[in-house]
C-alpha cells in the first residue's frame, strides 16, 4: 500500500473515479439493450427515441474519455444501421 500522502489521494481518487465509469458504462450497455429490444420488437418510434438519448450519452462518454472515440462511433454506426434495416 502506498504510504505518502500524495499516493494515499491518488489512490482514494482513482477508486472514486473507477466507481463513476463504471455506473457510466453500466447506463450505456443499459441504454444499447433498450435499443436493441425496441428495433427487435418492431416499435421503431420507442426506437428513435431511445436511439437519440442513447447517441447523446455515447457522445458524453466519449468526451470524456470513458469509451474511445471510434467504439463510440461504432456503436452509433451499428444502432443506426440497425434501425434504418427495420424502417
């Protein structure tokens, strides 16, 4: 374990900030099932709807660096593809 006051923090940081990516990816992976089971279930307005809210928070984590930049593409590429297959 660490044992300077600056690593002690460090360590105290990361754990707090670990905790707060994780319930982010934990919304997104929630947020890409809702997308996926309404263009499964064919209500492509419950659809749209849920893809829109979905791309605004995978826009977020890529800002800030939770996911990368291209697996945030991909799946905004993928939804939407997915969706216009059904439409």
């Amino acid at each position: 374990m660490a044992s300077h006051a600056s690593a002690l923090k460090a360590h105290r940081q990361s754990l707090k900030n670990r905790e707060h990516n994780r319930q982010f990816r934990s919304r997104l992976r929630n947020a890409l099932k809702t997308v996926r089971t309404a263009i499964a279930g064919n209500d492509l307005g419950a659809a749209r709807t849920a893809l829109r809210q979905s791309m605004s928070l995978i826009d977020k984590m890529a800002s800030k660096r939770i996911i990368h930049k291209n697996a945030a593409r991909r799946y905004k590429s993928r939804l939407s593809a997915r969706l216009a297959a059904r439409s």
